[in-house]
C-alpha cells in the first residue's frame, strides 16, 4: 500500500493541455503524485474506462442573493453547490450582491456567513459594482481586492446598478490600478426601456417579447461600448453571458486588435431559443434570462467562439427563480407582462453534462479545450490557479471522474438544486460525471452527493493570472 489517502487509478488524466493515462495519488487534500503506476492508497478509487479531469469552475452563479425584481433565489448555499457538486463541479463563484449606495463590507460579511456551514464546495465570491462613487472606489474596494475579492460585476443595464459611461472610466480605471478583473452584462438600457415602453403599450407582453424588447442590436452595441471604455481605461474586462453572435463578434474584433477583451457565454445560448420564449401561454418564462436566447440560427456562431478561444469561460449563470411560485417568476400573478417576471434559468448542475454531450460527443470541441472552457482559464482568470482548475502535482485533488458513454435523460426530478423545473427537462445526454472529488473528498460517489453541508472553504482570489487563457 502506498502512502497516499486516496488512489484514482487507471483513468484518462485530461487537462487543458494534456491526455494521458495515469494514477493520481492524493494526500492532505493536494495531489501529491502523478505516475504510471501506484500501489494502493487508504482509499483507492478504479477509474477504469472513465475519464479523470479538473473538477468544474462555475465561474458564474447565482444563489441565496437578496431579493432580485422581489423574487429570492430558490437555492441557498447548501442546494446551489450540492447540485453543483452533482454536475462535476469544485469550484462556485456567486455574487455578493449590492444596489446603488448601499454599503459593500457588510453585504459581503453577510454572504459569507450565508455560506458558512452550508457549502459542500469551494467558493469564491465576486462583488457587484452597481456605483462609481468616490468613497467606493477610493476606500471601499482597495482592500476588498486585498483580501481577495479580485473580480467584480458591472451592469450596463438593470434599474439601480446600470453604470453611465463617465462611471464605467472610473471604475475601469480603479480596476486597472488595483489588478482587479471587471465582467461587464452589456446591454443597452436606453433601448430596453424604449422597447418595452412600446411592445407594453401595444399589449405585447408575453415572455416571447422578453427577447424584441432585448434584441441583439442592444447587446452589441453596448458589448462594443464596454470595450472602448476598456480601452480608453487600459483595463482587462470580461464580457459575461454573451448571447448573440454579433456581440461575440466585438469581442473577436477587439482581440485581434491585442485587447485583454475576454468572453463568457453559457448553456442557455447554446441549447435554447427564442423558440423557446414564444411556448404557449406563460411556460416561456421558464426560458427567460437576459440577455435571453436569440434564434436558433445563432448558436453556430457561438460554437465558432467557443472552439476558436473567442470565449474562454463557460458557465452556468444559474439564476434559479422558481416557476410555480408567487417568490418566483410569477411573483406578479399568473400571467404577469414579461418585464415583471425576474429574468434568470437554472443550470448549474446540467452545464457540463450539455457540453460534454454536444460539444466534446459530437466533434465540436476536443476534451482539452472542454477543461479549458469550464475550468482552467476560469481559475487563471480569476486568480485561483493552479490550485484550482487543473490536476497538477502540489494542486488541490479536485477531480471529477466521468463515464463519457454513460447516457442520462435531464430529468428535474433527478437534479439536486431546489428549483421546480429545469429548462432542458427530456434532453438526452451522453456522458456524466459520476464522481466528484474536492479536496480529496469524495463529494458525490456514483452520482449520489455523500458529503457534509459546510465543508466547502472560502476561496481569497489572488490578481487575475495576467497569462492569457488557454
Ligand atoms: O437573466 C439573468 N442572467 N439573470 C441573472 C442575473 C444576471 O444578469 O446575470
Ligand atoms: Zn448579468
Ligand atoms: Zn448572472
């Protein structure tokens, strides 16, 4: 027997870099030792047939956040990351969540003690910048980012947290100065706001109008204002959520000019659309996020994004407001017009098994670009690697093990989040991660969680990895 705590032997050790066949023996929580062969540890996984890769970086997540348009999140700390943990996920990045002039220390001690005893995983937690005010800028986020908040959210739309442009140069420049990360929503609020003034005037109200009043044009102009701000600043920025084609497209036009523009999109963009909006009656709800999904043509492009390294992250924006539930998306009553219902779809847990399924089973990505998209240059990005994001000696043993032939019906009732519905209910998938390993702790075994509420540790980011992303 070898001195190891824990031996995963025999699996398909993929990287953002790397495939290859080895044993990984795991002690104090750290891999300690990548090699042909090992003996047997205290515990010994066989890992035979499966595939051994990072454990998933949801770098984008929402859960247990204050109120949203009136509506909580139905999922706390302990569901959000168990289920996270359920899709192969070690790693979460919610947001502590503030509105214009309200304080930023005592929403994220109060986030942090949302956390603390519920979490099955590790956690890092980004801010909402939702104001450019001198105080904020000047004394409140320095030593925020000192202490390891590295990364924050700005809004280019939303009442009360959308930024003027004048803002968003202050709070580029502060990030500059501090080495902090800023990730920009853009959408153009003028145009929203013009749009639904008008499809509400005319009786259009219906989910499906969700999209005509957030049209692609919105985002596109607005991801293309963020990344002249960005520039006139010299600050990084990441664009989040990215839905449509055209705006991918300013960002590809603004890496090719040798700006640090990155990309995030997410599994709403790829596998719904505004198909899905326009379902009978009031079902499309269960669809609306923003920006919401555009048609179905649009989807080839971001596939283009994601395999030419246009995007480097891919995450789940798991924003779960419950269906059937007046503190959900029918907080306004049964059939509320679509600027009332708080926009957001679950999918923390499903986000891997979707990509894995369509992206690395149809031939669109390679399995190393999928460990790149949902792990490695998340944790490069935002400052937690290598210790998190990749399997590398002296690294957190976070692992998730999977069987790639393993063929799974998304079915809600077999997810592990405290949502009523999920939106990609009755699609096939094949390929499922069946084992997840955080810290050197087996988190959930055969697909079934076995762990602790409270065990999953604060994550202080460090700078952004100044690398580029793979
Ligand atoms: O519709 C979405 N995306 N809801 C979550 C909040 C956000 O903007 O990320
Ligand atoms: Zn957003
Ligand atoms: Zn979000």
């Amino acid at each position: 027997m070898s001195d190891h705590d824990l031996v995963v032997r025999g699996g398909t050790v993929v990287t953002a870099a790397d495939t290859f066949r080895a044993d990984i023996g795991i002690r104090g929580g750290r891999i300690a030792t990548i090699a042909d062969s090992l003996a047997a540890g205290r515990e010994t996984i066989d890992a035979d047939g499966l595939l051994v890769l990072p454990g998933g970086v949801d770098s984008h997540c929402h859960m247990d956040q204050p109120p949203f348009m009136g509506v909580e999140s139905a999922d706390d700390f302990l569901s959000g990351s168990l289920s996270a943990a359920c899709g192969g996920n070690t790693t979460i990045m919610p947001f502590a969540m503030v509105l214009r002039d309200e304080p930023l220390r005592p929403a994220v001690e109060a986030y942090r003690e949302k956390a603390r005893g519920k979490a099955v995983i590790d956690y890092a937690i980004h801010l909402i910048v939702p104001d450019a005010d001198a105080g904020r800028l000047g004394q409140e986020l320095p030593p925020l980012i000192d202490e390891g908040y590295t990364s924050f959210k700005v809004f280019l739309t939303y009442e009360g947290l959308v930024l003027e442009d004048r803002e968003m140069l202050d709070v580029l420049a502060m990030a500059r100065r501090e080495g902090a990360l800023v990730m920009v929503h853009a959408e153009n609020e003028h145009c929203i706001h013009w749009l639904t003034e008008r499809l509400v005037a005319s009786g259009r109200t219906s989910p499906e109008f969700h999209a005509a009043a957030r049209p692609a044009a919105a985002e596109r102009e607005a991801t293309h204002r963020a990344i002249a701000l960005a520039e006139i600043a010299d600050a990084p920025i990441l664009l989040v959520h990215v839905s449509a084609g055209e705006a991918m497209e300013q960002i590809e036009w603004a890496q090719d000019r040798g700006l640090r523009v990155y990309g995030e999109t997410c599994p709403q963009y790829l596998f719904l659309s505004d198909a899905d909006l326009a379902r009978p009656g009031f079902e499309g709800a269960k669809y609306m996020c923003s920006p919401p999904p555009r048609a179905a043509d649009n989807q080839e492009a971001l596939w283009r994004g994601l395999r030419q390294g246009i995007f480097q992250v891919y995450s789940s924006d798991h924003a779960p407001y419950r269906f059937e539930s007046d503190r959900g998306k029918k907080h306004h009553g049964d059939n509320p017009p679509f600027h009332k219902v708080p926009p957001g779809v679950p999918g923390i847990e499903t986000r891997l098994p979707l990509l894995f399924s369509e992206g690395v089973g149809k031939g669109r990505l390679n399995l190393n670009r999928f460990v790149a998209l949902t792990a490695t240059n998340a944790a490069r990005l935002y400052g937690v690697y290598p210790r998190k994001g990749t399997i590398a000696v002296g690294g957190d043993a976070d692992l998730a093990l999977w069987d790639p032939g393993r063929t799974v019906t998304i079915r809600h009732a077999d997810l592990h989040d405290n949502m009523d519905y999920s939106p990609y209910e009755g699609m096939e998938v094949t390929g499922w991660p069946v084992t997840t390993i955080s810290r050197g702790e087996v988190v959930v075994r055969e697909a079934e969680p076995v762990c602790e509420p409270g065990r999953g540790r604060f994550l202080a980011c460090g700078r952004p990895d100044s690398a580029r992303p793979v």
